[in-house]
C-alpha cells in the first residue's frame, strides 16, 4: 500500500479521534486542517441562526480562512478528508483546504464523524463540487470502529 496522508479538520475532537484512529489502523500520516480562527461552542451553537457555524453554512461560498502550514501532497497517492457533517455536508472550512492544494492524480477519501448524519449526502456534495478529483468511497466512524474494519474499507 502506497503513504496514505489522513487529513481532519475537528471544532471539538471527535472526529480528530477518528483522523487519530485511522493513521494507527493504516499507519498513515496526520494532517489537522486548521481554521485561523478556533471555533469555540457558541460559534457550534447550530440552533442559533447567527452562531458563527450557522452564518458560514448559510453562505456556501463563504471560505473561512484555515492556517497555512506545508505539506507535500507529493509523498501521497491517498489521501483521506475527515471532517464532522454540519447541515449535511461537510463544513466551509473542508472547502478551503481542497481549493487551496491541488490533487490531482490522488485519491481522495472523505470520513466523517456525525451525531446522527449519513455520509452520502456531504460525500455527493464533495464529488459534484470537485468533480475533477478522483473520489472514493467514504465513510462515517464510529468510536467502536476497529482496525481490521478502516483497513477493508481502504482497501
């Protein structure tokens, strides 16, 4: 199996548990994508319509800006995006990581975390919004997913 980078970005550490389990199960490099600014749980708040999530979720061109930090997308064929499901989709923020490195000739992967989200809608919005990268399979991760489960569905 070629390097595998594991990408997440995580407002409030479940699904950078997930990226965390993933890199051991694969034995993959992590890479946290990070917002500029750290959402805190107002800006979580989804029930309230001017929370700082819910304002970027509402405006889907809305990039917040994300830490510049380097990374040689070079040393990777594989490269799975982990992110948690906000309204169904994968944040604003996961849209600024992918417009701002180029990955073409990679396989991408998402993951998700979620409270209660499929995976299919977020990973449709991401092919028909990339529809030039090559997307596979996603998957949503569970706090009892065990190596043997992540490693199948790499595979």
């Amino acid at each position: 199996m070629s390097k595998i980078l594991i990408t997440y970005f995580s407002a409030s550490g479940v699904t950078k548990n997930a990226a965390k389990k993933i890199s051991e199960a694969l034995q993959g490099d992590l890479f946290e994508i990070e917002p500029e600014e750290k959402y805190t749980s107002k800006d979580l708040d989804w029930r309230n319509k001017q929370s700082r999530s819910s304002l970027e979720m509402s405006n889907r061109t809305f990039r917040p800006k994300i830490k510049e930090k380097k990374i040689n997308l070079s040393n990777y064929n594989t490269i799975l995006i982990g992110f948690p499901i906000w309204w169904g989709v994968a944040p604003t923020v996961i849209n600024t990581f992918i417009e701002s490195l180029d990955f073409s000739g990679k396989t991408l992967i998402p993951f998700c975390t979620s409270g209660g989200s499929s995976m299919s809608y977020a990973e449709n919005d991401l092919r028909k919004t990339y529809p030039d990268y090559n997307w596979k399979t996603g998957r949503r991760i569970y706090d009892n997913e065990d190596d043997e489960t992540i490693k199948n569905w790499i595979e």
